[in-house]
C-alpha cells in the first residue's frame, strides 16, 4: 500500500498572524505553528488514480471517495 503524507495546521490562523505582525511574536508565532501542525497519513491502493485526481483538480470535489478507496 502507497501512503500519501500530508501535514495540515489546526490552530487559529487569526493567532498565528497576529503574533507574526508583531516582532517580538514572530518567535512565538513558529513555536504555535509547530505546535499546531499534525501529520496525517492515508494509505491508497491507487496512488495513480490519487494523483490524477490531484493534477486535474478534481481531488477537492471526489477527495472522500478517492481516499475511501484505501
């Protein structure tokens, strides 16, 4: 099986750019990204329908059937 490794952020994004405005944030704006970033990991058993799919951008509209084929 092929995995497909994606990494999404799941914090505010409103935060994140508010602590990036102000200079002294900037560093506590990385560690929040950092903080708030999880891996995702799907298997699929055709990554070339997958990747079709993404290059055709198609996947936004069929990404739960594409990924539930897995």
């Amino acid at each position: 099986m092929s995995k497909v490794v994606r990494y999404q952020f799941m914090g505010s994004w409103f935060w994140f750019w508010l602590l990036c405005v102000s200079a002294v944030g900037i560093p506590f704006a990385i560690l929040y990204l950092l903080n708030g970033t999880v891996r995702l990991e799907s298997e699929l058993s055709d990554p070339e329908e997958f990747l079709e799919a993404y290059r055709t951008g198609k996947l936004a509209k069929s990404r739960p059937t594409v990924l539930q084929k897995a």
